[in-house]
C-alpha cells in the first residue's frame, strides 16, 4: 500500500475521501473495483477513525460474517482489504477549502497547505472531528496524556494498575468490565446510582461490586495529586464527605465534543450538522460530492458500519458515471467475474 503522502504540487487524483475511518476505507474498494483512483484526507495520524482513536481494542459484533472484532482488527482487515488498490493518505491534515474549478473538478486545500483536484468528493468524516470532553477539574491538563487517559488503545497499559473510571455510559462500563481482571484494583466513579450504559453492562459491574472485584463510589471527583504527571490519588467527593482514592491512573468518560468543522461551509444544505443525501447515490446537494456513513442523513438512517457500507457501495457507481462519463458500467461480482479478481490479485 502506497505510504502516507506529502506534496507541494497540486494533487490530481480520480476521488478525495475526505475521513479515513471504516466506511472511508470500504469506500477505497468499492471504487477501485470500478477503477476510481483514490486519496483519503484525515485529521488523525493514522487510519480508522473512531474505531482506531477511542475504541481500538473494544469488541465489535454487529459487521456481517465477523461474530466478534475489535476496532483496530476491523480496521487492520480493511487495510488489507484495500491493499490492491494502492490509495495514498494524508494525515493530520483537514480539508480547509473546497471550490469548484472552471473544468468541473473541486480544488479542495487542507490546513497543511496540501492541494488537490479531483473529479468527485466523498465526505466520510463520521460526526466531524471530535474531542473528549474534559473534567472540570484543577490542573488536570498536566496529568493529560501521562496518568489521566480518555480512551484506551492499548489494555496492557493499565496492567497491574490502581485504575479509576469516572463516567456512568457505555465506555465506562465496558472499560470497567474489560480492564477489571488485569488491573491492580479498579474503582467507579459516577455521580448517581443510574447508569446509561447497556443493562447487560450494569448487571456485570453490580455482580463484580457483589464479588469485591470493583468498587462502586457514587459521588464527583473533585482533585487530584500527584507530581510530574503522574497521579497518586484522586479525591471523591460522595453524600458523606470526600474520600481520598489512590490510583496511578484515571479514565474519564465524559462523553465527546463533535465539530463539523469547514464541512459546514460548503453550501451542503445541513439539517442539523448532518448532510442530506439521496439513497440511490448518496449524493449530496452539491453534484459529484457524495456522503455516507455518519455524517449523512436520509429517512430511515441507522448509524451503523454496516450502513455505511452499503452506502460506499452505491456511492461508486454513481461516482463511476462522473469519472467514465462515456463508458458503460456491467455490474459484475467478485466471485465470478475474472477481470475483478484479477485487479484483487486473486487470479
């Protein structure tokens, strides 16, 4: 697969994918299976999107045929799959400027100065970009990135470690479960007895709680101490009074701040920072610029992986009708048709 890309020339390419999360690399091999030449734009440092950046090792179980995947194994199936078609990257970089150039094409411009033109768009940039949300407590910023984490990459990090978790959704209860049975003692932390998380996920933590497995504290954090970034207590305050909680290491799972960012300035007609798209092609307002996965909307959207999928697939054949304005589409199937599995080195 081609390497990430620089280039102070403008780039001319068949498609930009402006995300490069799972429906952004699916889209890679729906085009490439009708010759659509691709690079992918992503304000990340690497590819996946959120399954890489908030969840990579959080078990997925809803992609076809795959009854359990974590995010980076999905995301790391994906490369695979699209190694054939050698798409260039770009990373930490945002697409900063789209216009329409004379000849048709769209003259996009990231913040790194990066410039290409390109025959159609397609927008798989999830909910935007997004950051945690950070706990409204003193000085927490110096312990950010050391001992204070917002998502987990990596569990074996936090082996053999005095964990708290604050937060009372789905990745705080996940993480609860999973990190449970290799960290050295791990405490929750949420400011009522109610959960948001799924009620399978409650029941487990209650049963741990039972067991002695986890503790369970029902208040705020509201200090912490700890010197050179890494943290030796965390200070709860619950119904009767505060509570000193050591630990070398705090999750917090406040939920996240999505921006759409520059995609909210190119005329898309937004209903509500998403972008409306017909469901035959997945196209925008604006012609030859496409949108699937989250951040399109259309009745009946369900935001799943699997959604956009499909969308990335009826979004090339449509781009297909730009890019060979005079060559007829045959649909054809990769288990059959020759000429596809041998642009898939399979034949």
């Amino acid at each position: 697969m081609q390497a990430e890309v620089t280039s102070s020339a403008p780039i001319e390419t068949d498609a930009v994918i402006i995300g490069a999360g799972p429906v952004g690399l699916f889209a890679v091999f729906e085009l490439g299976l009708v010759d659509i030449k691709c690079h992918l734009v992503d304000i990340l440092d690497r590819a996946g999107g959120q399954c890489a950046e908030l969840y990579p090792e959080k078990p997925i179980y809803d992609i076809p045929a795959l009854p359990i995947v974590t995010g980076q194994e999905l995301v790391d199936k994906l490369m695979e799959q699209i190694k054939p078609f050698g798409p260039a990257f770009h990373f930490s970089q945002r697409i900063d400027q789209l216009e329409k150039t004379p000849d048709g094409r769209f003259r996009l411009v990231t913040d790194a100065g990066t410039e290409f033109l390109a025959k159609v768009v397609v927008i798989a940039a999830g909910g935007g970009s997004f950051t945690p949300k950070r706990p409204p407590l003193p000085g927490i910023e110096a312990y950010e990135g050391k001992s204070v984490h917002y998502a987990v990459r990596r569990m074996e990090q936090w082996r053999g470690a005095d964990v708290v978790i604050v937060g009372g959704g789905d990745s705080a209860l996940d993480w609860t479960l999973n990190l449970q049975p290799i960290a050295k003692s791990l405490t929750l932390v949420h400011r009522r007895d109610e959960f948001r998380a799924a009620p399978h996920s409650v029941e487990k933590m209650r049963a741990l709680v039972a067991e002695g497995k986890v503790r369970l504290l029902i208040g705020q954090a509201t200090a912490l101490s700890g010197a050179g970034g890494q943290l030796d207590a965390v200070t709860i305050k619950t119904k009767d009074g505060e509570e000193r909680v050591p630990c070398t290491a705090m999750l917090p799972f406040f939920g996240l701040t999505m921006k759409l960012g520059p995609v909210a300035d190119w005329g898309l007609n937004l209903e509500e920072n998403l972008v409306p798209v017909d469901t035959e092609r997945f196209e925008t307002s604006t012609p030859r610029i496409f949108a699937i996965g989250d951040i399109n909307t259309y009745p009946g959207k369900l935001k799943l992986i699997l959604s956009g999928f499909h969308e990335g697939a009826l979004m090339a054949q449509a781009a297909h009708r730009y890019i060979y304005p005079d060559k007829k589409l045959l649909f054809q199937y990769t288990t059959s048709s020759s000429s596809l599995q041998k642009k898939l080195g399979v034949r």
